[in-house]
C-alpha cells in the first residue's frame, strides 16, 4: 500500500498498528504475527520517502530506462 501511495505513511502505519493490537485480543492471532505487525507499523510511521525517488517508473517497472530503436542503414 505505501508503495503506491507514497504520501500516506501515517495512515497506513496506525491502520497496521490497530490491527496488529487488536489482533491480541479478537482475532486470537498467532503471537508472532502480532508482534511483526507492531514491528512493522513502526517502521511504516518513521518512514520518510526519499528525496530522489521521486521518478516514475516506466512501465516494464525499471526506472531510467530508454528504448533504442535499431540504426537506419
């Protein structure tokens, strides 16, 4: 979902924390998905997107990429 939309990390961090929590006490969860979903919530909420990434990428997902047609001869 971040990866997507970039400008929401906050959202998505406390969604992720949410549910991990709750996932204690409805779901009966398994413990260690729990803790990883906590985990995982945290770094969602410290992550930054980087200042150079704002590039697009092109549809063959590599970035930088340029097609070259062949020489005319």
């Amino acid at each position: 979902m971040l990866r997507v939309n970039p400008g929401q990390p906050v959202v998505f961090g406390l969604l992720i924390l949410i549910f991990s929590v709750l996932s204690f006490f409805g779901s009966g969860g398994f413990v260690i998905g729990a803790i990883l979903g906590i985990i995982g919530g945290i770094m969602t909420l410290r992550w930054r997107q980087p200042v150079g990434s704002a590039q697009a990428p092109s549809r063959s997902g590599r970035t930088g990429e340029t097609k070259q047609s062949a020489p005319e001869i």
